[in-house]
C-alpha cells in the first residue's frame, strides 16, 4: 500500500467510527458475564472462521451490544477464507456494488474503501473488484470494526459442557461459549468432492481445486480439469497462464451452465423471505437453483478461450483413470485422453463426520431428507443430504433429545442454502442473510435470560424525575411539602438531576 493512500484511509476509518457510534442505539449492555466448567470466563458467541461471512456476522453481534465474543480462524491473519489461497479468479464475480460486510453503513462499504485507496476516479472506471483487493478490504474491515479474532486455532470439537459449549482446538486450548456459529465457508458441512475414479491416481498426478497447487511446475504439462464451474475455468486459465502445454476441461454436461440463477434471485424478496416458505416451496426453488449450479461469466469463458492450448469437453464425464506409459488415462464416453496431471474442481460433498468439528453429534443432525419428502419428479438424494437448519440457521436433531445443545450450534456456510437461500458465503445475500441470523442468536440469548430479565425489570428504581419544590394544591385537603427528601439511587444507576 503506498504511503500517499495512507491518511485518507486513516480518516476513513475515523469516519466510520464516528458512525458506528451515531447508530449504536440501543446502546445498553443487556448480556451477564457466564463462567465456564474451568472458571474461566465464557463467550456468549464464538464463531468459527474469520472470512467475510464470520466477520460479519461478529461485526453484527457487536452492533446488537453482544460484545463478549470471539473469532477463531484455522489460518494465519491476512489468509482467512478463500481470497489469497485457494481462489484462482481475478477478480470477484459479483458487481462492484453489491454490497455486504458493512452491514448497511455507507462508510463502511468496499466503494468507500476504494475511493479512499485509490481514489474516486479510479471506482468510476473499476469493472470488478480485484480479489487480492477484496482481501485487504476484509482485513480492513476486521480492523476498523474491532471484531476480536484468534488466528491459528484449528477447531477440532464442540461437545456440551455444563449448560455451555465446550470449543477445542486441535492444539488442546477449550474456550467454552453459550453458542457457536459455523462460517466455516464451502466445505463447512463436509468436504471437497473427488470422484472416485480420480481417487486411486498418485497424488503427484492429481489434485483437488482447493489445494495448494504447484502451477509453475505444470509448465510444458498436459492438464485435464474435471468440472465445468467458474472455479473449473479458473484452475485451467492459471494452467494456460503458467505454460501448460494443453488443458482439456472436461464437463460431464452435454453444455455447460451459462445462466447464473444466482442474479435472478437477488432481489429483497427471494432474499429476506426465501427462509419463511413451508419447506415444498423452500425445497421447489433451492433444488432447482442447486442442480443448476453456478453459471460462469463472460470474461471466465474469455480468460480460457483465447488460449490455443485450451480444449473444452462437454459430454465428457470421467468414467475410469489409470497410469500408463507415465502418463494419466482419463476414459470418458468421448474417447480416451493422456494427460500428466488432473484437477479436480467438482465441487463439495456433504458428509458431516467429515468434519471434526461436527463429528460427535453428525449421526443427529437432521437432513432434508429426515424432514421433507419431495414429489419424485423433485428428488435429489445429493441435495436430501443438505442439513435442514432451523430458522436461527441452527442445527435440528434427528431424534429429538438425544443432542438438545444443538439448538445452539449455528450454521453459516454454503451448507445453510437449502434451509435459506444464499446466505453463508454469498456477498449478494450478507445484507439480509447476516441481520437474520443475528436476530436469532440475539432472541435465543434473550430467551435463555428471561428469568433474570423480569428480575432485573420488577428491581429497576431509577427515577425520571425528581419531584422537588413541588408547591402545595390548594385544592388538596393533604397538601403537598414544598420539598421532599432526595431518593436514593437506584440500583441501576445514579439518581437522576432535577
């Protein structure tokens, strides 16, 4: 970042500050401190992962005065998510001015982020955000906002502990929380999905999309990538990029996906309310986006295509692998191609014993297909697989009871879009998706503490006003004194000045 950007950058944050604290109405603490099982203090909300989508949503807990929170995040700081790993896009997909993260504040939105970068002239030219350029917004956002993160801390269990949740990381700390949201992004509810004829390859010989690739030394190579999503293009444009000597990608479609259902349904609508339907019209609609899958963008396509060394393959799912002659045989029902190295970009599977952090109570989470039986032109066993989220985004058990304490672990990943839209990993859904579920963690909180709310509201004895050098009604037999004796302060603050 050059040192010139620096000052306006400085008095953008102040000014975003200034209006955070304009708009912090009600401003009033409402939470008591909890001690967990070690007598150390609770967290009132943990969320797990530091991307936009756990940013967020701390950032809105803090504006809802839940304060006593924490972010945990697996990677080191400035790594969270996908932005600086993992995705191989150029720029972000989504128009310039969706905006997410700042939750409603003007000042707070990536437009005047940029602005305050590189200036005003440089937003009006901007096509899209660039994504390295989306990271350092992120990184700004968590630093202006002051969500509290831990960075390094691999979560590896939530188990109940003493009417809380006990949170283990896999380098043994326990932090303990009354309840937990999972942004935990893609593979939040499972895993990356290999195909099993990938499977038995060398791993020197394949890779899934979302690992550590070594494209420097795919130079010269020949290269399949297996899918036909936007990240698909992505992985085999940074192959042509790097040199490859070819990339075949390989769709198992007869054509691709080019509309992207996911614009039709921004609009306040589809967004706020998709969550509300009976779950027929919930099923209906996210089942037909879902099979659609993710259309890719013009320039996605362009990236690809003018490289002489690129070869789109529709109808060509791989059927079988295998080494021969030191290269990999992808069988597919258009013949057979030789290639040297494969990337699997097929997106996710769910499989919640996949994931440690799920792993003690996944034979109890409810599914789609536990809840709601689809007419058979509608069925989809992969999509029945889906957790079927509660309207809080919280986990349901499966047989009632046996797991209760999952009514307070919540899921905010892409896994939640079955239950409700886009919402966990979405930036055209974080405006309404992110308000939702903060408004339920804030009601079950609240809920929770009704009991000491009617005590604290029957004990409140703070005086308005106080009613001194009263004159006497003539009209009053009793009279009045022209002065009485100062009340006592209440127990919830000073007493008040006349």
């Amino acid at each position: 970042m050059s040192e010139a950007c620096r000052p306006r950058l400085d008095a953008l944050a102040a000014r975003i500050r200034d209006d955070l604290a304009r708009t912090a109405h009600p401003r009033a603490p409402w939470l008591a401190p909890r001690a967990g099982p070690d007598g150390a203090p609770a967290r009132d909300v943990i969320v797990v992962g530091a991307g936009q989508s756990g940013l967020a949503v701390a950032f809105g807990l803090l504006r809802a005065q839940v304060t006593n929170i924490l972010v945990l995040d697996r990677a080191g700081p400035g790594r969270e998510g996908p932005w600086l790993t993992y995705a191989r896009m150029r720029t972000l997909r989504s128009p310039k001015d969706f905006t997410g993260p700042d939750l409603g504040l003007p000042s707070l939105t990536y437009q005047s982020w940029h602005e305050a970068r590189y200036g005003a002239a440089s937003w009006a030219d901007l096509g899209l955000i660039a994504r390295e350029d989306w990271a350092a917004y992120l990184a700004f956002v968590r630093e202006v906002t002051g969500v509290p993160v831990e960075n390094g801390a691999a979560v590896s269990g939530i188990a109940p502990a003493g009417g809380l949740l006990a949170v283990t990381a896999a380098d043994g700390r326990v932090w303990h929380a009354r309840k937990v949201v999972l942004a935990t992004g893609q593979e939040g509810a499972g895993r990356w999905s290999l195909p099993p004829a990938l499977a038995g390859l060398p791993e020197a010989r394949r890779a899934q999309a979302s690992e550590p690739i070594d494209f420097a030394g795919l130079a010269g190579r020949r290269v399949a990538v297996v899918g036909a999503g936007a990240s698909a293009f992505d992985n085999a444009a940074t192959a042509l990029e790097a040199g490859a000597a070819s990339v075949h990608l390989l769709c198992r479609r007869p054509e691709p996906q080019v509309i992207q259902p996911y614009r039709w349904l921004t609009f306040a609508g589809f967004l706020r309310h998709l969550g509300d339907l009976d779950d027929a019209w919930r099923w209906r609609f996210m089942s037909a986006i879902l099979r659609m899958r993710e259309g890719f963008p013009q320039a996605t396509w362009d990236r690809c295509a003018h490289h002489p060394r690129f070869r789109f393959e529709p109808g060509a799912p791989v059927l079988s692998a295998a080494l021969a002659d030191d290269a990999v045989v992808l069988a597919t029902p258009r013949g057979r191609l030789a290639v040297d190295f494969v990337i699997a970009a097929t997106g996710i599977e769910i499989d919640f014993a996949a994931r440690p952090e799920l792993a003690a109570f996944a034979h109890n989470i409810a599914t789609w297909g536990d809840r709601y039986d689809p007419p058979e032109e509608e069925r989809d066993p992969r999509l029945a697989a889906y957790p079927y989220l509660a309207d809080d985004y919280a986990f349901v058990e499966r047989e009632p009871g046996r797991t209760p304490y999952l009514a307070d672990i919540h899921l905010f990943g892409i896994a939640s879009t079955m239950s409700h839209g886009p919402s966990g990993s979405s930036i055209n859904a974080m405006t309404t998706a992110v308000p939702r579920l903060v408004a339920g963690l804030t009601r079950g909180l609240f809920v929770a503490d009704l009991d000491r709310h009617w005590a604290d509201f029957r004990a409140y004895d703070v005086p308005q006003a106080v009613l001194q050098g009263r004159r006497p009604d003539p009209r009053d037999p009793l009279g009045a004194p022209e002065a009485g004796p100062a009340p006592s302060p209440g127990r919830h603050g000073a007493r008040a000045e006349p």
